[in-house]
C-alpha cells in the first residue's frame, strides 16, 4: 500500500498473496466507515477481502469462494439496499455476490451467460436510474460479433439489472476497437443526474456517451487526446464541480480535459510522465494547492 498525506506519499504495509493480482475493487462491505478491498488474483477461484481499519492498514485476508477462476471485479449496488456488492465476469459469464453489510456475501451466482466480449473490465452504474446498479462490460469480441480469431477486435456492451439479481443485453456501444481492451469511466458528464460515459478509443481519442435518461446511451463526440490512451477516468479535477476527462498515454503523458458541464470537453492539454503510465486515477491526494510538490511538466 502506498498512503497519501499533506505532503505526498509513504509506504505502507505490503500484502502477500500467492498469486499475481489481477483487480482490486473499493467500497465499505462491513459498515463500519472504512474503505475496504476485494482482490482476485491469477488462477485463483477466490476472492479475497481486506477490511480496512481506517488508518491505512488491513486486516489478514478472508476467502470469498467462486466457482471459476474470475477475471475481473467491481462492486455496487445491485439489489438497492444500499449495501455494497460484488460483480465478477469469467469467460462468457457474468457473475454477482450479494453483500450483507456485516462483511459477509451470499453467494456466487450467475447473473447473466450472454457476453459478448472476455469481459477484460467492468464498470457499474445506474443508468436506468432505478436505484439498482447496471454493469458495463469490455474487452475483446468473441468470434462472430464482426470480428474474428485473427484479427480481434474489442468492445463496450451495457447490461441492465432486472432487479432481481439477473443482468440482460441491453446495447452494444462499441464496436472495433483496435488493439487492446476498452478503458471505460462513468460519471454525470452533462449534469442531468444520470451516469455517462467515457470509452477510450485506443489510438488517439476518447469516446463520449451520453444517457438519456432511461438507460439509452449515445456516442456523442470523439475527442483527441496523445498517442496511445491505455487508462481513463473522470472527476472533478479544476474545482468547478464539472467532471473531467483523465488519460494515461502510452506515449509517456497524462492528457486532460476540461469538461464544460453540458457533456462536451475542451481540447485536451498533455503532461509529461516519467515513463508510458498505464493507470489513472483522481482523489484527494494533497490538503491544499501550497502543499503539492513539484514534478509535473505541461506538455505543449
């Protein structure tokens, strides 16, 4: 673990698990404030949870059984009762652990046998705004959906959450890709209560889509980033209290744009990193603007 403070960051304590970890998701499973972990790792048919104890440290691990090895994790609310829960995808399957708020999950079940990618990564949002979170699920096509075993191609689909723990094909947002999985973000880009989206388009731009409010979302603009955006998110980054649009390039930088609240984006400005950044991510990572350090370098 790696903690922040007023100052920057400090090592934290290290975690060993067996395998290599393939995905980590957030959230409070056992109610008591602090932000705990879900991790999967390779060729592990478990979960594992962390329970924070809310000064950066966490407690030994606790197995949560899966009856597949699963490939990806994300938690939200999928029943609405406002506890957090668990979503994993493996192979075609999509799959849900409900939480009951104590730390505990009922278990494992398949939620839906329909997918249309190898579900490389999962998002979760209410876009139907029914008070019960729906799932995004990316990455690369299976064999018939316009692409084929020789030349891949990758893709974003929205299944909706019927309420009562399945998931069914709503829409297929994205078709060819390119060369690598889809990084998606979801945030309210235009301010309308309902959750967008961000697709990155591999090459050199991002992909907007905008809901309508009943869960149909369309691609609205592409906008040009630098070369190679292989992460994305979406926050708040300048204080207006207007999303924006992160990207981690490969090409060595960090591009920014600054949403206008009606879900379109300025041009992007660039940063120079120390080397090609695969992730990004946005949260309170320094006090004030007198206490960041330097390092940073506006590129352009």
């Amino acid at each position: 673990m790696i903690l922040g403070g007023p100052t920057g960051f400090t090592n934290g304590a290290q975690y060993q698990l067996s395998n290599y970890v393939t995905a980590i998701s957030a959230a409070d499973f056992n109610g008591d404030g602090s932000v705990d972990l879900a991790v999967i790792t390779e060729g592990v048919e478990d979960t594992f949870l962390f329970f924070g104890k809310g000064d950066g440290t966490f407690g030994a691990p606790v197995s949560v059984a899966t009856p597949a090895y699963m490939l990806y994790v994300t938690t939200g609310d999928f029943n609405g009762d406002g506890i957090a829960d668990l979503a994993f995808t493996s192979g075609s399957y999509l799959y849900t652990c409900l939480g009951h708020g104590d730390g505990t999950f009922g278990p494992v079940s398949i939620a839906s046998a329909v997918l249309l990618s190898s579900g490389q990564t999962l998002m979760a949002g209410d876009f139907h705004r029914t008070g019960k979170d729906d799932l995004i699920v990316g990455g690369e096509s299976f064999s018939g959906y316009g692409c084929d075993s020789f030349d891949p191609c990758f893709t974003a689909e929205l299944f909706a959450n019927t309420g009562n723990g399945a998931f069914v094909f709503a829409q297929l947002l994205v078709g060819t890709m390119g060369t690598n999985v889809p990084s998606i973000a979801v945030a309210d880009l235009n301010l309308d209560g309902a959750p967008d989206l961000v697709i990155d388009r591999i090459g050199d731009s991002v992909a907007v889509f905008l809901n309508d409010g009943n869960g149909n979302l369309t691609r609205s603009a592409e906008y040009a980033v630098e070369s190679g955006p292989w992460n994305i998110a979406a926050a708040d980054i300048n204080g207006d209290n207007i999303p924006d649009i992160i990207t981690a390039n490969a090409i060595g930088s960090v591009s920014v744009l600054l949403g206008n609240g009606d879900g379109t984006f300025g041009k992007s400005t660039s940063y120079a990193a120390n080397s090609a950044p695969i992730w990004v991510d946005v949260g309170p990572y320094y006090a004030s603007e007198s206490t960041r350090p330097g390092g940073i370098q506006r590129r352009g």
